[in-house]
C-alpha cells in the first residue's frame, strides 16, 4: 500500500486539519470537534441551514460543499463510515441561522440512524429540522422503488438546488419541498475498473481482472449489476447513458444537467472523452444539456472508474442550478 499519511488512525484528523489550514477563509471546525465543521461566517442569520454529513474518503463529497449557495454545515466520520450524532448536533449548533435545518445526505442506514437521532436531540433545543436522503444510484433499485437506492454523485446536484433555494430566502418547507424533487429527477450510473484500498488495511476492498469493468458498483466497493469486458468510451457511454435516459423517462425536448464524475484515479482526459460521446448520444436524441460538470466531485478513494449523473430540469430546477455557489471545491 503506498499512501501519503502517518498514522492509518490519524488519517482522518490530520486531512482535516489540511484542509482546514488551506480553507481557513472558507470553513471552521467547532472547537471542541474536528469533525463538525461550518461555512466560515456561520451561522447565515435569517437561513435555512443546510447540513450535510457522511464517511471520509470521498472528496469532495461531503465537505467540500460547505460554503454560500451550498451546504452550511458538515459532519464527518471515518473512512467509509457513518458520522456521530455527536457531531451532527455540534455542526448543527453552529450552522443554524433561526430558520430550522434541513439534513441533506445520502441514502444509508448509519447516516440515517445518526441523523435522526440528532434531530431528536436538536429538537430539544427548539431547532427544528427536516431530512431528505438523496437515493440516486439506479443500479440498487428499480425507479419505482427510487428512494431505497444509495445515494452517490448525484447529491451534488440536490446540494445546489437546496442551497440556491435557502439563499432566496425560502421557508424549511419550500427548500424541503424543492429539493425533494430534484431528488426525484436525479439518476446516476457508476462504473469500476479497479478497486479502493482503506488506510488502515493492507489489501483492497475488491479485485477486478485487467481487462474487466463493473457497472453499477457503489462507491464503498457494493456489488454493481454486471461485471464484463472493457468497452471503448462511446460504448459505456452508450450503455451508461440508456440506463439513465430509460430511468428518467427522458424523450425528445427534455432539459437536463449533467454530472461525468471521476471516482479518483481516472484522467479529466478520459472523463472528457466520456463526455464527449455523452453530448453526441444527447443530441442524437434531442435532448438538451443546460449545465455540465466534469471532474472529480465524488472519490472513493484511489479506485478508478467514473460515473455519469443526469438531472431532469424545469424552469425551476434550471434557474436554481444557474445560482451563484462558493465552496472550497466549486465556485460558479
């Protein structure tokens, strides 16, 4: 295993006191908790706060959307791993503006278990607090069962929506309410070459033979939908892009956003291929593309692969993802 770090057990404090030394401007921890950390001018009086959390070893998911126009506050855990009530409750403490808080995260029972049990404890406190899962991953479940599915990538784009619509200054409910459906209209599709190794162990997660893929792995090593041959880009695009147009319903005149996303040791060079037969296939249907996004926007670790996110818009959507954010990994 070769790494850049000391201690496998320090791994996780010392990234972020790194990121926090580079991203002082930006972001805060509490000061009693590394792992509850805040947009560096919380909390936004008068906001809905946005708080957002889950296991390290995804960068820049979860922390690095943590600033204006995206996500108030954030909770992390270990490598792959749930992060405390505890500190939830201590970035929640610190990100609420008076308006309530809504929690924004992935499709997990640990997450899920941990961020109810602090909006328990918040409601105690008087702050009140609504939770949305966002469930994009449509190799873990079919679309009519589209909210038991793992959230991956495609919470980036509910991060913006949430984030755009609390910066309007909308209720908890409106921003509940509008995320909710851009959640509904989110499908992504992942595909692994390789796997990712944890600090801590010696051996990786997985084992993929030179020469294979598997599509719809999950981003902590979870069983994809078929693992075969490699394929040139035009035919994964091909294969990637029929799973999520046939999930959304896409048809001719539909708007969408797109996410082409590297899982941590892929070239921008190649996502970029990738993209380039994603817009060919787009067009080919009359489907337009509003906003793209290439690059790095939800790691696991070193593994390679990519994954590819569509957003179905309305004028709704579409309007609140040409908003203004500022974070230490996104800035538009």
């Amino acid at each position: 295993m070769k790494k850049i770090m000391n201690r496998p057990d320090q791994f996780v404090e010392d990234s972020l006191q790194g990121i926090l030394y580079a991203h002082a401007e930006k972001l805060r921890a509490h000061p009693e908790d590394l792992r509850a950390i805040v947009r560096a001018d919380a909390p936004a009086r008068g906001k809905v706060a946005i708080v957002t959390g889950g296991g390290y070893g995804h960068l820049p998911l979860f922390l690095g959307y943590v600033g204006p126009g995206a996500c108030d506050g954030v909770a992390v855990g270990n490598v792959f791993t749930s992060p405390s009530c505890e500190s939830i409750v201590r970035a929640c403490q610190l990100a609420d503006g008076g308006e309530g808080i809504l929690f924004l995260f992935g499709n997990y029972m640990g997450d899920q278990m941990n961020f109810e049990m602090a909006g328990e404890m918040l409601s105690l406190e008087g702050i009140r607090t609504e939770t949305i899962r966002a469930a994009d991953d449509v190799a873990s479940a079919p679309r009519a069962s589209w909210q038991e599915r793992r959230g991956i990538a495609g919470i980036f784009f509910a991060y913006w929506v949430a984030g755009a619509k609390a910066g309007q200054g909308a209720s908890l409910d409106e921003v509940a309410s509008v995320t909710r459906k851009a959640c509904a209209r989110i499908a992504t599709i992942g595909v692994a070459f390789s796997s990712c190794q944890l600090p801590e162990s010696a051996q990786p997660i997985f084992s993929i033979e030179d020469g294979e893929m598997e599509l719809g792995m999950g981003i902590h090593g979870e069983k994809g939908i078929s693992r075969c041959g490699m394929m040139d880009s035009a035919a994964l695009a091909k294969r990637m892009t029929g799973a999520l147009v046939e999930d959304l319903r896409l048809k001719a005149g539909s708007r969408i956003a797109v996410l082409v996303n590297g899982l941590g040791s892929t070239s921008r060079e190649e996502l970029y291929i990738l993209t380039k037969d994603v817009f060919d296939l787009a067009r080919a249907a009359d489907i337009t593309v509003e906003r793209c996004f290439v690059g790095e926007y939800v790691t696991s670790m070193e593994m390679a692969g990519a994954s590819l996110t569509f957003f179905g818009l309305d004028d709704e959507l579409s309007a609140l993802i040409k908003q203004p954010v500022s974070t230490p990994f996104v800035k538009e």
